[in-house]
C-alpha cells in the first residue's frame, strides 16, 4: 500500500508541486509554493492524480 | 545588523553551563570544522542551502555560521544563522564528549549508555535563564523577524526545522522531536507532527477540548538535541535524557506564558512558546525532507504565537535537511538501541549501521556472529520491530564491515539465493508517507550459506601478508 498523492500544476505560474490527498476533496486551496497563488485543486491547469 | 564574529563568542569562553556558544567555541578555530559567511545573505532566496550544497558536492562538511542574514520580512536580521552541525560522525562524538576516535561503530553504543543514564534537570528562575534575557510578546512576537530559511525550490516557504518540546495533559515528562515550523504570518504557523509521542500528545491535548502548548527550541548544545533524538518509551522525560549527553543536567525555567507549568530550557538560544487550539489547521509543505524528496503539501496543526524569548547574541539554529547532519543527528542514537536490543534478544550482534544510501533511516545493515540456523532472520526481524520507520535490514557475517558498503554488497551479490534469503513482509504499519516500501518490510540474510557446501571467501595467507611490507619491498618511485 502506499500513501496516495497527486500532482497539481499551478493556474497562475503553470508549475507542478505534490500534495498529499487529503487535500484533493477537502474544499481548500492549495499554496503554490513558487507563486503563492491559491486555488482549489479543481482550478489546477492540470492534474495527475494516477493511481 | 552587522556583528562582527568575535562579539558572538560567549563572554566565558567554553565554561558555564553547556550552550550552542560554548560548543561552537570548542570548533571555530578549525577551518575543518566551522566556517563563516559574513557578506548578507537571503535564506529565503536559497543563498544558505546553496553554499551547504556546493560544499557537500565538494565532499567538505564544517558546520557554517552566517553572520549578516536577512529575516522573513526581508530586513537584516539580529540572528546569526548556525547550520550542518552534525554532518560527521567525528563532530557528533565530540559533542558528546566522545574523542574522535571512536566516531565510528561504537559511537552508537556509546550514545545508548548515555541514553540509559538519565540526569534530572535543575530549574532555575527566570532572571538565571539566559534565554528570557529578551522577552517579545503580542505584536512584538513576530516569527517573521526570523532568518527563516527556504532550502529546497519547491519547499513552500522559509521553514523553522529545530525541535518541538510539548507534554502531555496532566503528565510531567516532557518530549521533544523535529518538526517543521511554517510561519505562514509572524504570529501563527502549522506544525508538522508526525513522530508516535508527539501525535499522542496532540491527540490527547485535543480530546481534552484545552489548547495544546508548545514550544518550539531554535538553539541549543548538540548534546542536547542528540540526547533528544533517541527513542524512548512514552513516559520518559527527554529534559532528563538529554542531560545524559550533555553530562550535566538541562536547566530549566518557568515559561513566560504558563509559568512553572511549563518549563523551557534554559540555556537555549532562542524559543518560540505558542499554543494549538483544538482542531486547529493548516496547509504546510512541499519541504525538502530526510529520504531526498520533496513531503506533498498536506493538512498540519496551527500554532498560534504567545511569545518568542532569546539570549543575548542569540545564534538561529537551522538543519541542511535530505543531507548528512539531518540523517547523522538521529541515525548514530538509533544504531546504539538497535546494537543493544539485538544484544538482549539475540546476543551474537556485532555492529550496526544505517548507511546513508538509506538516508540513515530506512536500511540497516547489522553483521552477527553464527549467522546460521535462522540468527540472521532473526536479527532482522528484530531489528524491524524495534525500528518502526526501518525499510530494509541486511545482515551479513563479522567478516563483513557494515561501515564498508561495498564488502555488504558484496556479500548481497555472493551469498544471496533471493527464494531463500529474501523476506518480504506485507502491511506490516500504515505508511506516513510515500516514500520507500511503505507498508512493506525486506529481511535479506546476506550471510554465508552454511546448510550447504559452500565456497569461502578469498584470502592471501596471513603469514604471506605478514612477511611482505609494501613500503620496504617496492622499489622507490624513481626507479619504476
């Protein structure tokens, strides 16, 4: 078993960053740490969330 | 604001109780061991992990004090910056009053006896705790005025990486384990608790419906922080551990928030207090963590800021973290308990190390005398059970040194029949994180065969190696 995450890639900067999943449907924004925009993971530009 | 070094040396030189400045007073004359920046620095724009990082890839690994770093607000900040002191085995023995000369296996053994040796701490007043020497609080209490520092380019932000000491409700031992501090503004920042007491702690302190107090030491001796990092059994006083490291007891002081109900070390060099309300959270990480990679960003604990106290010429205490003094600070401690739980069990060990190829953390390999009729699964599995975050154990014969990876893998490549000397445990414990095997454990018995006929290694005679001496049978250079 591993612990599952997935990839979020920023609206604003269009960089990626990993987080874990219990953020994926919680209802709050992820930080991107290059721009500090905030969005929820929905608003991401693009997502992987293989698993 | 600029200070030179010599202003930063402790007014009693290395005597009086036992500080990060009596300490480093014993290295800053070895370039070896300590070196310093004192052009301005931005720790959060890389500037301290980049000079470690070219350091390390130069294979150099002083502890580096930069003496003109700009704080979170991007002002110069008051706080010296002082990182990468335990990247040798060397510094960790010495800090511990060990002489350099047993850095090397024993080390670990050495560290459970002063594990085993508990020292009560001394409370003193607060007008004899160096640390309230300046007290801030409300506004004035500003992480912010911080030389946090950002070290890896996805790390969310600047992060404290020194040590939380909490306690549980009604209880009077006092843990302490590291954990990442964010400071998303200068009077709050989440908490990344992960270690088993700390997380019973907050479990406990939240069931209770009270607000969580904390505290969060950035400075103090090696000693100090080495004797904090063993693992102990829940109930332990880890003040009292650590005092057996530093052969003198911590001493101690009553908070500035509540009082005698909390107390804080005295001799450190800056502490934050704060408290967790209950349910409290916040979004922390990517951070740059111990296995190499990046910690996904996830929910942490808020901690809301009460004070920030601080010595007089008080030193910022940081950890290159993924590199060698964040994975030595822990693993030496650890190699002694495992050394003497396999002891106990077993008795046949010979010596344990955690190499950095598993980050110090995740692979042990152990060497044991008569490794036949299962000694060395069992070893393994011991050694598993004893060390929940162990990935892999490796055990191999006590003509195999551990510290020497390549004699263990050469065993790995020579003795290793993988239907028959491969284990792999499943779900053996809920995974933390992503990284590694997760829930999964190997056991690799990289002993000798001896169930059947086998071939032995390869040896000159001992007489041979004896009778030949290189320096007096090769003829000098010139001639060749």
């Amino acid at each position: 078993m591993e612990m599952r995450l997935f990839w979020s890639t920023c609206p604003q900067c269009k960089k990626a960053f990993v987080v874990a999943w219990e953020l994926r449907n919680a209802g709050v924004k992820l930080i991107c740490p290059f721009c500090d925009h905030r969005y929820l993971p929905d608003e991401s530009a693009a997502i992987d969330e293989r698993h | 604001m600029s200070q030179s070094e010599s202003t930063r040396r402790t007014a009693a030189g290395s005597s009086g109780p036992k500080s990060l400045s009596t300490y480093l007073d014993q290295i800053r004359d070895n370039p070896a061991e300590f070196r310093t920046v004192s052009r301005a620095v931005n720790p959060m724009n890389f500037e301290v992990t980049a000079l470690l990082k070219h350091l390390d890839l130069r294979g150099e690994y002083p502890t580096v004090q930069f003496n003109n770093p700009l704080d979170m607000h991007g002002k110069p900040s008051k706080f010296p910056i002082v990182t990468n002191l335990w990247a040798t085995r060397e510094r960790c023995a010495e800090a511990c009053d060990v002489p350099r000369s047993e850095a090397g296996g024993q080390l670990g053994v050495r560290f459970a006896e002063f594990a085993a040796r508990k020292i009560k701490p001394e409370v003193v007043s607060s007008d004899n705790a160096p640390v309230h020497a300046n007290v801030l609080q409300g506004k004035q209490a500003d992480m912010w005025t911080l030389p946090a520092v950002r070290h890896f380019e996805m790390d969310l932000g600047g992060v404290l990486t020194m040590g939380l000491t909490a306690r549980a409700p009604g209880e009077n031992f006092y843990n302490t384990t590291f954990v990442k501090t964010f400071p998303e503004t200068g009077y709050r920042g989440g908490l990344t608790i992960h270690s088993a007491h700390m997380s019973r702690m907050l479990r406990l302190w939240e069931k209770s419906g009270q607000r969580f107090p904390v505290i969060n030491v950035l400075g103090h001796h090696p000693a100090f922080w080495i004797g904090t990092l063993n693992s102990t059994p829940w109930g332990d006083d880890e003040y009292a551990t650590a005092g057996g490291f530093l052969h003198e007891p911590v001493r101690l002081a009553p908070s500035v928030t509540w009082g005698k109900d909390f107390l804080v070390p005295a001799d450190a060099e800056i502490i934050i207090e704060g408290e967790i309300g209950p349910g409290s959270r916040s979004v922390v990480d990517p951070f740059g963590e111990i296995s190499g990679q990046y910690q996904p960003q996830q929910f942490a604990p808020l901690m809301e800021v009460t004070a920030i106290t601080y010595r007089n010429g008080a030193l910022f205490q940081d950890i290159f973290s993924g590199h060698r003094e964040h994975m030595l600070m822990a693993s030496v401690p650890r190699e002694g308990s495992i050394y003497n739980h396999l002891k106990e069990k077993l008795g046949n060990v010979v010596a344990v190390h955690l190499p950095f190829s598993g980050c110090a953390r995740f692979t042990v390999y152990i060497s044991i005398r008569n490794g036949g009729d299962g000694q060395a699964k069992q070893a393994g599995i011991q050694a598993l059970a004893h060390v929940p975050n162990l990935h892999v154990a490796v055990i191999v014969d006590e003509d195999i040194d551990v510290f020497n990876e390549e004699q263990v893998l050469w065993a790995v490549n020579t003795y290793v029949d993988p239907n028959r000397d491969i284990d792999h445990i499943k779900n053996v414990r809920p995974p933390s994180d992503p990284r590694g095997l997760g829930s999964d454990r190997l056991i690799i018995d990289a002993t000798r065969p001896t169930h059947i006929p086998f071939p032995t290694r390869l040896r000159v005679p001992p007489e041979a190696m004896e009778r030949v001496r290189p320096e007096e049978w090769l003829d000098s250079a010139k001639k060749g």
